[in-house]
C-alpha cells in the first residue's frame, strides 16, 4: 500500500509561510514515496473558522503548485464519527464532565499557584484544577440536564493506567531534539478536553480518529504539536488505532525568533502573493529548494 500524508489547516485564518512549508513537505514526501497526498480541513470550532479562510486555503495551495486528492475530509460533516469515539471512551469510563467557567479556573489555578504551585502543560496553560472527576453521579445528572456548559474530560490517570508506557516512531526531531522511539508522556497535559457541550468534539479526538480512518502512515506537521503526539497515542490506543509514524518538522519563525501567527499579514501567503513574491521565492524563503 502507498504510504499516505496529509495536510490538516483550520480554516480559523490565512495560511502563512509556515503552513507553506508544511505543506510542502508533506506533498514533496508524497512524491519521493509514491505516496497520496490528503487535505484535511480541521473546522470543528463554528466561532472560529469562516467559509472564506478555507477558500483561501483551496487558493493559496493551489498557487504553491500543491495537488490533492478529491473529496477533501472536513471535519464539521464528521462529528457523529468523533462522537461514536467518544462514546467509546466513556463506556471504558475514562471521561467525566466539569462545569466550571473559564474564569473560575483561573481562579483555582491561581488559588493553588499561591499555595505553593500548579503545573502546567506542555504548551504552558496550567492542568485541569478542579475535583470534577469527584462529583457524585446525580450531582453530574442534575448540571447536565439544568442546561450549563460543560466539557467532557479524559480521566488521564485511569487510562494511562489502562493503556501502559507507549511510544512512537520519530523520523523528525523534537524540539529538544527527541528522535527515532520517543516515549509518550501524556500525563503532562493532565485532564485534557475531549468534547464540549457546544462542540462535540475535540482537536486531540478528531485527529486521532481521522488519521487511522484515512489510512495516514505518516504525520508530518510541526515541532509545535511534538507533545500532543503523546496524547494522540493514548487515544489511539485506548480506541484501538493505529499508530502512524511522525515526522515533527522544524518550525518558520519570524526575524524576532517568534512563532509565526495567522493574524501577522506579513508573513500571509495571501499578502506576499499580492506583492507579486512568486511561489518559487516563497520555497527559498523557508528553505526548500
Ligand atoms: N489542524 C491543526 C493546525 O492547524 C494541525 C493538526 C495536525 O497536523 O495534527 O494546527
């Protein structure tokens, strides 16, 4: 079987140089191999992505030389798969709901940071403070049904304890520079968010479940999402899927070192394009010859 990539932009912006380059690679991987190539429109999030981004992203793709199969995978037309997914994991009992606003979180997190430290993920947001995994089950009936927002969390230290040590097979580097095995540490991002009320499902639940039904055998996507990959190997596991190879790419930073962001039009390939920069200049910027 060929081995299969893809490319998964949310439609939340325009795409920069960085989702060139990663792209890029994924398509070039696919060449080298004899490899398909899939795009992926990850639009769970109805606040956030717009009709017109992902125009933008059909666009800019194309203007790079980009080819993809037909029909491309949007998530919003697949919730009831994540859903079937989830319903899985809470018939393992491994999820829970917790109640809590944004603003009482911050509140718990700082209450615990003041008394002597509170962890925080990977990415740098604290971990799940409050004891909703303690609530009594009638308790948890009677907020769900009074109409309150709610999140469905995964329980991480129960499946951890269920799924055991796993690892996964790195051809790309970690920012620390982890390569070849790399033992996923998902504890690190505590309770994390699997579903909401309003959103039935999440990036970590929908991911997963999309890169085993579409046969994806290798991920390639940037350092950025290098931890994530733990949790995605839980819930592979957990679910049963298999698990793809990664290949974690550098990442295209800004003259300042930074990260580059949608909302910086300098760095938009719909800016540069418009000031007449080509698509093999665009190459050259970020490294790919
Ligand atoms: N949709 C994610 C993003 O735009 C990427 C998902 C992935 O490559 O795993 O950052």
């Amino acid at each position: 079987m060929p081995p299969v990539f893809r490319f998964a932009p949310s439609p939340n912006g325009y795409l920069h140089l960085g989702h060139a380059y990663s792209a890029l690679l994924n398509f070039q991987r696919a060449q080298e191999t004899g490899g398909r190539f899939l795009l992926r429109i990850e639009d769970i999030d109805p606040t956030r992505c717009r009709p017109d981004y992902e125009q933008a992203i059909y666009e800019d793709l194309a203007w790079l030389g980009i080819v993809w199969e037909q029909p491309v995978r949007r998530q919003s037309q697949h919730i009831a798969e994540y859903g079937a997914a989830l319903e899985r994991l809470q018939g393992m009992g491994l999820v829970y709901p917790s109640f809590e606003s944004r603003a009482e979180i911050a509140r718990l997190v700082a209450r615990r940071e003041a008394d002597g430290g509170w962890p925080r993920d990977p990415d740098g947001a604290p971990l799940y403070p409050g004891a909703a995994k303690a609530m009594s089950a009638t308790r948890r009936a009677e907020l769900m049904s009074s109409g309150v927002p709610y999140a469905l969390r995964l329980d991480m230290a129960a499946a951890v304890a269920r799924a055991g040590r796993l690892s996964w097979d790195e051809a790309g580097s970690g920012p620390e520079g982890e390569t070849g095995a790399v033992e996923a540490s998902p504890a690190a991002w505590g309770d994390v968010i699997l579903a909401r009320k309003e959103t039935p499902t999440s990036y970590h639940l929908s991911v997963v479940v999309d890169d085993a039904l579409q046969g994806v055998s290798e991920v390639v996507r940037g350092q950025d999402l290098f931890h994530a990959t733990g949790v995605h190997r839980l819930l592979q596991a957990l679910l049963g899927l298999p698990a793809p190879a990664y290949r974690h790419h550098r990442l295209i930073r800004d003259e300042h070192g930074h990260k580059l962001s949608k909302s910086t039009r300098a760095t938009g390939l719909r800016t540069l394009r418009a000031e007449g920069v080509s698509p093999a200049e665009i190459r050259h910027r970020i490294g790919l010859v």
